[in-house]
C-alpha cells in the first residue's frame, strides 16, 4: 500500500512540475545564433540524380560557403562493389581565410585533404623506432 501511495504522489508530483524552455545564450555564439550567418541565403543549388545511381551535387551560399559532390558505384554487380562519394567544400573562418577540404569516402574509409589539416607522418617500416 505504500507503494502505491508513493508511486500516486511522484505521478502527480511529476505531472505537475512546470516545463520551460531553456534561454538561447545570443551572445555566446554569433555566427550560430545570429548575425550574418543567419540571414544568408542558398545562391546555387544543383542536384542531377542518374539512372545508374550516380549523382552530382553543389551548392552555394551568400556567405561564401560552397560546396560540390559526385558519387558513384565502383565495380557494380562484382564482390568488389563500393559506393564512392568525392567533392569538396570550402568556407571563410573567423580569421578570414578561405578554407577548403577535398574528400573521398569509398570502401578504404572516409579521407580529407586541406592545407590546414595536419597530416600524419609517413612510416617507413626499414625505420621502425622514429616515431617514438
């Protein structure tokens, strides 16, 4: 009976409890809450779908932000089929530079290129202890 007397009062205790909205903090973060970034609009957008299942894809904002992709299917209907996507996108960072990230993601995994991405050093297995 207890029990039930204590399961009663957390329902109504729960049912009564008020639900407000959390504050958006604007002034945290600019470029996400408002600002230019929140009024820019879609320039260019380009989708052309294939009956083979390739596609092509871009777009472009007044922001600066642009971006494009291609996929295909590499090797259809053989044990080596992979699904490829490649394009790119680039954007101005706060600093004002203008960066840009090339990528390929097909059946060895997901890589980007940038210049300002660092790359890992290359291992040479006649050297086996320089990285350590």
């Amino acid at each position: 009976m207890k029990f039930v007397v204590l399961l009663v009062v957390a329902l109504v205790t729960t049912c009564m409890a008020q639900i407000r909205p959390l504050p958006i903090p604007l002034s945290r973060n600019p470029a996400v809450y408002g600002g230019p970034e929140a009024s820019a609009v879609i320039l260019n957008q380009v989708y052309e779908p294939n009956p083979d299942g390739s596609y092509i894809y871009s777009y472009e904002t007044s922001n600066g932000i642009r971006a494009e992709q291609r996929g295909f299917l590499k090797n259809p209907g053989t044990p080596g089929e992979a699904q490829v996507m490649q394009g790119s996108y680039s954007y101005t960072g706060p600093d004002g530079v203008v960066y840009t990230i090339n990528y390929i993601a097909d059946e060895n995994g997901y890589r980007a290129e940038g210049a300002h991405i660092p790359s890992a050093p290359r291992y040479n297995p006649r050297y086996p202890g320089q990285f350590q």
